[in-house]
C-alpha cells in the first residue's frame, strides 16, 4: 500500500464516485480508504482543515482534496492513460459544462431518491454508512452515526430544492433526463463518443453514487433506462465493455457537427439548471458588494471551512425554489468560463454559436465579482476583478 495512490472516500459517496471512476477508468493503482482511517484521521484531517471526502494522498505524500483537483493532477502530469480534457476547445467547453451540472445540477434527484424511500432504501443505506463508525463500532454505535448524518442529509435535502411540493417536478425532470440520455447512448458510448472524458466522470457522480446504487432508483433506471445502467457500468472500469457498441466509435465527436442528442442535454441542462446558478451568481455578487473591505483570501466566515453564504430564490420549471448559494459551484463554473476566455477567436465563435442555440449563453457570461480560488485546500474570495 506504501506505493499505491489512496484516495479516502466511501461507496455511497457522490463526489467519491466522479474520482473512483476516473481512477479506475485510467488504471491507476490506488486503494480505496474510509475517513476513519487512521492515517485520515491523524494526518489528512488536520492537513485540509475539516472532515470532506474525496481526498487523494499521493505515494510522495502530497495531499489533493476534491475531485476537480485530482483529475487536473492526474491530468496535467500525464499520468492518466487518456486526457480527460479533451483537447478542442469546444468539447472541453461541453466537458466543463457537463461537470458543473452533474456536480450541482443533478443533486436534487440524487437526495430525493435517496432520502425519501425508506421503505426501499433504508436497510442498505444504514450498512452504507457503517464506515463512517469505524470497522470495529458497536452496531448501536453504528446505528447512532447513521441517525446522526441521515438526520442532516435528510435536511440538507432541501437546501437542494427537495420537498413535498417539488418532488413530483423532481421526479419528471429525472426521467427527462434519462430518457435524453438514453438518446444519446444509443449511437455514442460516452457522452463525447468513444472514450470517456470529464463530463462523463462528473455524471458518475450522482448517476453511480446515489441512483445506480441505492435500491429505489436502481430500479428506476433499470426499467426506465437500461442504456444509462450499462453506462455507469462501462465507465466504473478500466476494461472496456461496448456493448451495443462498435470499437470503430472510439474517437470524440466532430465539434464542427455536435450531434442532435449531445445538444438536447445541452438544452435540457438550460431548462434545469440556468436558473439557478445564474440566480446564485447574482445573490452572490449583492452578498460581495455588501462586503467592500471582505479580505481576499478569506471565505467571509468566522468559520474558514464554512462552504455557504445564503440561500436564495428563484423558478424553476414553473414553481418557486430556494436554494443553498456555494461559491464552490462558481469555482466549477469558473472552469467552463475560464475554457471560454483562453480559446482562440475562432473557437471562442463557435462556443458561442452553441450555447446560443441551446439557451446556454448567459452560462457563460453569469460572473462573480470575485473568483472564487481553492487556497490551503479551502474555498476563499480572489480579489475583485478588474
């Protein structure tokens, strides 16, 4: 294990599943740790200042924590067998796209099928979150850690958007989703073509953490879409399983030509989520210009691990939600800009060209005041941009 990789996560883990999946997808040699790990406990805890899951220890004792993280460092030292940024522009614009919504976007589904089925669910989630007590605990310890963090999911669904009023809008939009998807891999067997890249690894997210695996939408995508399920399958490893595919299919799509079903996403992602991330950046932009002298370098918290500011309102499809406002969703968002700004003229047009036509423009051009930046394995406030 010395000269492994350890990533520290857990198998129900949302943001665990985008970093495992890459991981195996690239046969990297890692082993799979829970944060009750004592090397966890002792030294990456104290290392990135607050309990959060996935984190990547590498054998030199470098400690990355998050997912985006470790994907650009696996990345950009040409350590993984295949990029996972494609290298045109405008199919590294649809990778970053991709990885905001599946990230963010996609946690109202995911928490709604995860919290409101017991009667399918429970059993397997309370064995689910043993490793959070410890391989060694009680089972009445276990039972007291699983009530303990099932009660602050159970209410941080709502800070998703999750609730009586809104789950049947909830459930609507998954199977919209599903059935898009399903569209698109009945001619692709990856979200660009052939190969698996960012955009797929962040769908992994919620499409394997949470409805994949948790009994009720297990089901669910089984019966609604197969297609999606041998999906998760295909990109959980490093052999290839095509399927009701042909190996002649290996290459990305030609972003001169995106394909029909690769722009319904696209616009689907529009109708689900532009609403609310836009309406996050403009509640974040009034919480900054109420802080004038807010230190750069700085959360704004007392608490510098402290991930919210507020929440705030806004509709969605035709009924009103309130929502967690995260700057870490801006530093995704960040990603998909800052792909944006540094493409040539040329390709910048074409980007622009294509969000035009799914009604994705305003992602691009919805920015904070101030970048949000990754500092000490935290989210701070860069300085005010010129």
């Amino acid at each position: 294990m010395k000269n492994k990789y350890k990533l520290y996560g857990v198998a129900c883990s949302l943001y665990t599943a985008k970093t495992r999946s890459f991981l195996r997808k690239q046969g990297i040699d890692f082993v799979e740790l829970p944060p009750t790990h004592t090397q966890y406990v002792e030294k990456i805890m104290p290392a990135i200042g607050r309990m959060i899951i996935p984190v990547l220890e590498t054998p030199a004792g470098d400690i990355i924590q998050d997912g985006s993280d470790i994907i650009e460092y696996f990345d950009s030292n040409h350590i993984s067998a295949t990029p996972a940024y494609p290298q045109n522009a405008v199919l590294k614009a649809i990778s970053f796209l991709f990885e905001l919504f599946a990230g963010e976007g996609l946690l109202r589904p995911a928490m709604h099928y995860r919290w409101n089925f017991d009667e399918q669910n429970l059993e397997f989630l309370k064995s689910e979150f043993s490793p959070f007590a410890g391989s060694d605990a009680s089972d009445d310890i276990v039972e007291q850690v699983f009530e303990f963090a099932s009660s602050r999911m159970r209410n941080a669904k709502d800070s998703f958007g999750v609730s009586e009023q809104s789950k049947t809008l909830v459930e609507s939009s998954y199977a919209e989703f599903l059935s898009l998807f399903s569209e698109h891999l009945k001619q692709y067997p990856y979200l660009l073509g052939g190969q698996a890249s960012l955009g797929d690894y962040a769908l992994m997210g919620p499409l394997f953490g949470h409805l994949y695996r948790d009994p009720a939408p297990a089901i669910l995508m089984r019966q609604l879409a197969p297609s999606v399920a041998r999906w998760v399958e295909r990109t959980n490893s490093a052999q290839e399983y095509w399927g009701d595919h042909t190996q002649d299919q290996s290459l990305l799509v030609d972003a001169a030509e995106i394909p029909a079903t690769l722009k319904a996403l696209m616009r689907y992602i529009a109708d689900e989520y532009l609403s609310e991330i836009t309406a996050h950046v403009d509640f974040a932009n009034n919480w900054l210009r109420e802080r004038p002298d807010l230190q750069a370098g700085t959360n704004g918290s007392k608490d510098p691990a402290r991930r919210f500011i507020g929440r705030c309102k806004f509709e969605w499809r035709g009924t009103k939600l309130n929502t967690t406002v995260m700057p870490y969703r801006f530093y995704l968002l960040q990603r998909l800009q800052d792909c944006y700004d540094q493409a040539l003229a040329v390709d910048q047009k074409s980007i622009e060209t294509l969000f035009e036509e799914t009604g994705l423009i305003p992602i691009l051009q919805s920015r904070t005041d101030r970048r949000v930046e990754r500092q000490n394995h935290l989210e701070v406030w860069g300085p005010l941009r010129h």
